[in-house]
C-alpha cells in the first residue's frame, strides 16, 4: 500500500510507498511528534478528503462528544448488539456508574475511555486510534493498555503512539515515522533493540524489549520467564501470563568474562557479543545471553574492556532499571 497526503492544516507531505500491512496483527505507528503520524492515520481513515484506504473505526486523539448522558453517546451510531458490547468494553475500562453522568461532566480520561469502547465495538475489519490512551493519567495507562491490547486480540489494528511502553504492550509489529516517511518496519523488539541508522535511534532510542511469561512474584518484583533465563523487573503481570521486561540499553553493564564485579545488580546473564556497530557517539553491542539484549557504552569503555565479536561477557541490570508490563 502507498499513501501520500498533504494536510491543509499546516501543508506537511505523507509520503510512504510501500507499506505493508497484515490482517490481524496489531501495529504500531511510532515516531516523535510531527513526524505525520496523525497526518497518515486520518489518510487511511479517508478524512483527509481523499477516498478512504481502509474500512475502518477510528479513534482521533481528541475525540468529541455530543450533549446527552454518557451512556447515549456510548451507544451512538452502533446497533443493538453493538451498543451491548460497547457496555461490556466501557464496564472493563473502568466505567459504569460514570454511564448515567452528562457527557460534559467526564473527566478527559473516562471520555477517552467512552469513545475507545464505542469504536472497539464497531463491526469495521480494521480498527485505527490515535494515542488511545494519551488522556489518561501515567498511573492507569500500563492497566488499561494492557485490557485494550486483550480488546483487540486478532483484530487489525494500527495504533498511533510516541509512547515506548505502550508501544511494547500493544504492538506486535511497529512502525517508526519521521519526517513523513516509514524509515523501518519490524517487530517491536527488533525496531528498538535494533534500529537500522542513527536516525531512527534518536527517534525511538535503543532499549531491549524482551517477551515471555511471568514467573512467579517475589513482593514487589516480577520475574520475566525467556526460555531458560529469567528477568526480575519492577510490575505486577499475572503469573503464566505473556508479558515483556522494558529497560533502556544504557542500563546495561557489560563485564569481561563471567564476573559480574561488586555491583547491586539483581540480573546476571552470561553470554556472547554478536555484533558492535557505531551509534552517534556511542558504541552499540548486541550480545547473546540465552535472548538477544543490547547495551550502550562508550568507545573508552569498549577499549578498556577489549571485548569483539565472540567475547564473552556478563551482563548486569538492576531490577529497578526493568520495568515488566503485561501484553
């Protein structure tokens, strides 16, 4: 698919040729601000006075609400057996006595709430939102990102966001933006632990997204389970739940050899470096540790260390640098 625009708002230019899209896969829109994210959704949803490219529901990232109780515009423009699902949807999210209150009365976050339940309960094949979850208050987004990722289960859908955490819980392939243009397409571990140019690493950062089940909790920590190696991050995922361990690749220490040195980290994994590369003013080393991760050090750092291609090495993380969300 290729989709070219120009907003007349403010005259940016889409232009992606190209682009690949998968019936039923969750995927993510991902770039900074201005980069044409809204520009290409509105696209694809045919608001831009062009014909519409999908048959979509879409969610803009300000949604607007007509005068009556919230439960009227719940249910407006679905039929019957819509508008009861659309309850099921907005009751999951937190709402229910907020059903009886006027529209006007909403707080920005339970309105964001309302119109995500509406559109979730169209019958459209596709489903496109906007920073769906961008009104909500930083505590409640990890909760409710992870009940609209279980909303959207083999559903197509193309979700908008510049937000790296929901990114890892909503997405299973993503996309990253600038300037108008898809620069890399791929899995949300690969587009993040390994962005193709400088480029797309300012814009995403670099970060090791890891997937796998929950493990069981020990008081406030929770264990990431990846085949034969386990990560302790801070969350409270379900135990035997998929779920995905988050922290940046400058929280990464790298040891030579299997010592780990005199550190409070809580995570040790031995392994292997498979590749080093350049990043801006930083050296980018991907190693095997039983999961591919990647770690940020300096060109001083790597000469002292002395490591390559093939060196061993442990690596070390505090659990407070990992954060574990449920997907």
């Amino acid at each position: 698919m290729s989709v070219t625009a120009r907003y007349p708002a403010d005259g940016s230019i889409l232009d992606v040729s190209e682009f690949h899209l998968e019936e039923g896969e969750r995927l993510i829109v991902f770039g900074p601000n201005g980069s044409g994210k809204t520009t290409f959704l509105r696209a694809l949803a045919g608001m831009l006075g062009e014909e519409r490219q999908l048959d979509a529901a879409y969610l803009p990232q300000h949604p607007y609400l007509f005068r009556g109780s919230a439960g009227w515009n719940l249910g407006l423009g679905l039929t019957d057996e819509q508008a009861a699902l659309a309850g099921q949807f907005a009751r999951r999210f937190g709402l229910s006595v907020q059903l009886e209150r006027q529209a006007s009365q909403l707080s920005g976050g339970e309105r964001q709430r309302l119109c995500l339940a509406r559109t979730l309960a169209s019958n459209h094949p596709w489903v496109l939102l906007d920073e769906p979850l961008s009104a909500l208050d930083v505590s409640d987004r990890a909760a409710l990102a992870a009940q609209l990722a279980h909303a959207l289960s083999g559903r197509s859908a193309i979700i908008v966001t510049h937000d790296r955490e929901e990114a890892a819980i909503l997405g299973e392939r993503m996309a990253v933006m600038v300037g108008g243009r898809i620069l890399q397409e791929g899995s949300v571990t690969e587009v993040f632990s390994l962005p193709a140019s400088e480029e797309i690493a300012r814009a995403v950062g670099t970060a090791n997204v890891i997937s796998g089940f929950a493990g069981t909790a020990d008081e406030s920590l929770a264990r990431v389970v990846v085949g034969d190696s386990v990560i302790t991050g801070m969350g409270t995922p379900p135990p035997g739940e998929p779920c995905r361990a988050l922290f940046g690749a400058e929280a990464v220490t790298l040891y030579r050899g299997r010592e780990a040195g005199s550190g409070s980290a809580v995570n040790h994994w031995t392994g292997r470096v498979v590749a080093i590369r350049e990043s801006g003013r930083l050296i980018h080393i991907s190693v095997d540790v039983g999961f591919l991760l990647v770690a940020l050090l300096t060109p001083g750092s790597l000469e002292a260390l002395g490591l390559g291609a093939g060196s061993e090495v442990t690596a070390a993380v505090k659990a407070t640098a990992v954060r574990v969300v449920a997907t």
